[in-house]
C-alpha cells in the first residue's frame, strides 16, 4: 500500500487533518488502534475557537457545528466574592466561542471521512514507524490477523500523549518540557439544563470549578480534586454537594442536579516536546503537547497544528514549495507555547495551591492578580484575546 501521508491516530488531530488533505486532493490512511465507536465516546473538550470552527468548515464537516453549536460570546470569573464577566465579543472586536462537545466533532469527521472514501484501519495492532529519517518511510500493522505495510512521503503522528511516534525521535534531538500540577479535575456530565447561559469558573478557597455545557438541556461540571482521588470516592451526591460549596450563592440556589451520564478524572499537566518533526515525521496535537484544561486549549491548539501542517502540505504538494516542509515545528511551536502560557496563567489564577509553603502569600499574590486583571480594560482584553484563540499562523 502507498499513500502521500501516514496518519497515525483517529483523534481530533488525525481526522482533522485527513478530512482537509483529502480534500485538497492530498491521499492519506488513517491508522488508529481503538475501535471507532471507543475514539468516538471519548467525553473530552467542549469549547472550540472560531479557527477550529473554521477549519471544521474547510474539511465539509461544519454542517451540524453551524446548527447545533452554541455561540458563547462572554464567560464569567468568580474569586471569593467577587463575580465578573468577560465580554469576549466587545473586548475582541466580534470574537467568541462555540460550545460543542469533541464526541460531537469526531463524529462529524469520522462521517465526513466515510463519505469521501478515505482509507482508515481502526482496532490496528503493533503499530510501528520505519525510517521517518530517511528517503521513504513506512508503516507496519497487523488488521484482522493481517501484516500491513504502509509506504509514505510523510507520517503525521496524532497518536495523543500515551503514542508511539514521539519516541521515534532520537532522545538527543527530542526536549521536553513539563510541569506536573498538584491537583486533578473530576468532570461529571449530566442531563440537567445548565446553572448559567455561559460558561463559569470559579476560584473558591475550596478549590476550583467550572461550569460548562454541552446543550439547554446537558451540563458538564468540573471540581478541583487532589491528585489522589479515586472515582469510587466520589458518589454523585458528594459532588453535587461539593459544587454547590463552591458556587456563589445566587448559582447555587439555582443548581439543578441528575444522575451523572459520565464522570471521569483527569491529572493536570503542561507538556512541551521539541522540535514537532524529526526528518518525514510529524508531531500533531497531543502527541506534542499537554496543556491543564483551565482555558479550553488543549483541542483548539491540536487544531491550529493540523492548520499549520495543512496549509505546509497543500503549499508543498500544491505549489511543488517543498522548501516550507522544514519550518513546520518553528511555526507550529510559537502558537504552542503561548496556548501553554495562557492554561498555566488561567490554571495559576484559579485553582487553590494546597501544599504552597508560602500560601498566605501566594494567595494574596492571587487575589492582587485577579483584582487587577478583571479591573484593567488591558487585562480583561489579554484574557479574552487568548480565550477566544490567537491568530493561526500563516505559511508564506
Ligand atoms: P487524542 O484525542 O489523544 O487522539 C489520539 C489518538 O491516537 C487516539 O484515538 C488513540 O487511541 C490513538 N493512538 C494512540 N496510540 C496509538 C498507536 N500506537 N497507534 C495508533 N493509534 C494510536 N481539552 C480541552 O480543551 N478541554 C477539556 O475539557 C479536555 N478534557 C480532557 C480530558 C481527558 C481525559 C483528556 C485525555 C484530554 C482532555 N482534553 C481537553 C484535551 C483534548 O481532548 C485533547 O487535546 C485532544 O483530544 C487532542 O486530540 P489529538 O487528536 O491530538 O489526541
Ligand atoms: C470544558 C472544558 C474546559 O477545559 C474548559 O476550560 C471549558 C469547558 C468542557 O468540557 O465543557
């Protein structure tokens, strides 16, 4: 078998990626271990940038966002008492958010997918890269008790943070970055119409919480957890009580609660590997970064990835400038680390630092930064900038 790019992974990353070079005329195979139905359950993100949105619509899977997906044009912050908005439409000259749930999104591309006839291998096994520095890569898995072999120009790897393909760069070339948060959230989704019209995050002395949406009818709740907590711990009574602790009074009064749909909890980490390719291979999305979901980045930034890896191939195939195939890590990583800046700047300001030795300090350090950055008209624009998603980078 042959094809222009080996696409390791069926996530957000890999589909994306897939659908647009497909249609610009760009052949690809998708090679993903989990079955479909499992990649497709997956309850994750649910917050997407106007870029991701757009580029939702450029792969002909932006039919269902256009209809379903809710526009949120502000959020709020809550510190102790205090509870303000961010006008994210005013402060940014039109920008907003559209709420729609990752499971949401990769069913429209796995759909989208299906519908041109891409070729994909779900519930692969021994999945392997073969010289990604050399002259003619391939892609070795077994399907159906079947060996494969999968020649390529390039491989994209969007195999997520638990992938093989960032471990085919050689550790002298590969750099990491990262920094391991003390704390974890635990989301519970349920069929309950949510508190608020828009999203809000709340820095409680508590802990952290969240409340987001999927739908007028389907919330999705976060709570700051310690890193040791187990799911068996927490009931869906300990965590409607706890949330309801946590919220100002107004919100909480309102709070309707239901049996959880799902719950689930997640670590919090910020995660940089450079550079993002090493001779044919690329890394996309999860696969070569983490960020700590405080800000909604971590889809969105898997996102702007594929962009910048779309726009270097169509320039590339298209407009035979294989020349800008090399600058695809320096491009791609400038939007990266601001994204990381952005979750562990929204990550620092609301969650509670339990084991923080100077801790009176820090929280005063805390409450001074919130006071000043909802009460400056540049503070409150620098997070709604970067919430509503910075700028994609152009490939010249
Ligand atoms: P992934 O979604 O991880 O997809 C990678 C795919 O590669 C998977 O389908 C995997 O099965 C496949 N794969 C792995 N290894 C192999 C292999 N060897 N061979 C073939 N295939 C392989 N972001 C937010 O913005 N907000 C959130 O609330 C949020 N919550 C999250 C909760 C959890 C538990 C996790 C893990 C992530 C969350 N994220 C959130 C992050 C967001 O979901 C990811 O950034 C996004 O899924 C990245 O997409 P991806 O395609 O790069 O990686
Ligand atoms: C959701 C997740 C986030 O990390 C976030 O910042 C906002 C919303 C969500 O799952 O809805």
């Amino acid at each position: 078998m042959k094809c222009k790019l080996a696409i390791i992974g069926a996530g957000p990353s890999g589909l994306l990626l897939g659908q647009l070079l497909l249609r610009a005329g760009i052949d690809n195979v998708i090679i993903e271990k989990k079955s479909a139905d499992y990649v497709q359950g997956r309850i994750r993100a649910g917050v997407l940038e106007q870029g991701t949105v757009d580029l939702l619509r450029e792969a002909g899977a932006g039919r269902r966002i256009d209809d379903e997906g809710i526009v949120h044009r502000g959020l709020e912050l809550v510190f102790g008492r205090c509870r303000d908005r961010i006008d994210l439409q005013g402060l940014t000259g039109d920008g907003a958010v559209t709420i729609y749930g990752q499971t949401e999104m990769t069913r429209d591309l796995m759909e989208a997918r299906e519908a041109s006839g891409g070729l994909s291998f779900y519930e692969a096994e021994d999945v392997r890269l073969h010289d990604v520095d050399g002259e003619r890569p391939y892609v070795t898995f077994m399907h159906d008790s079947q060996p494969y072999r999968l020649s390529c120009d390039y491989i994209a790897g969007c195999d997520g943070y638990h992938g093989i393909s960032r471990h085919c760069i050689p550790q002298d070339v590969l750099v990491e970055y990262e920094r391991v948060y003390p704390f974890s959230w635990l989301g519970l989704l349920s069929d309950t119409p949510p508190v608020h019209h828009e999203l809000v995050y709340v820095n409680h002395e508590r802990g952290f919480a969240l409340c987001s949406q999927r739908s007028a009818s389907r919330s999705r709740y976060y709570l700051q957890v310690p890193p040791t907590d187990r799911l068996e711990e927490w009931p869906d009574s300990r965590f409607w009580a706890e949330l309801k602790r946590r919220l100002p009074d107004k919100l909480s009064q309102r709070l309707v609660t239901g049996p959880a749909l799902e719950k689930s909890i997640t670590p919090l980490r910020s995660y940089v590997a450079e550079p993002m390719q090493y001779g044919k291979l690329f890394l996309v999305g999860d696969a070569a970064h983490i960020v700590p979901p405080t800000g909604a980045k971590g889809l969105n930034l898997a996102a702007s990835d594929v962009g910048t890896l779309y726009r270097i191939l169509k320039k590339a195939y298209q407009e035979n400038r294989f020349d800008v195939v090399g600058r695809y890590s320096e491009i791609a990583l400038r939007r990266v680390w601001k994204a990381t800046r952005f979750s562990w700047f929204m990550t620092s300001l609301m969650h509670t630092f339990p084991s923080r030795e100077e801790m009176a300090f820090e929280r005063r350090m805390q409450q001074a930064e919130y006071d000043y950055y909802v009460n400056s008209s540049a503070g409150q624009k620098t997070i709604a900038e970067n919430y509503v998603g910075l700028p994609h980078d152009l490939v010249d």
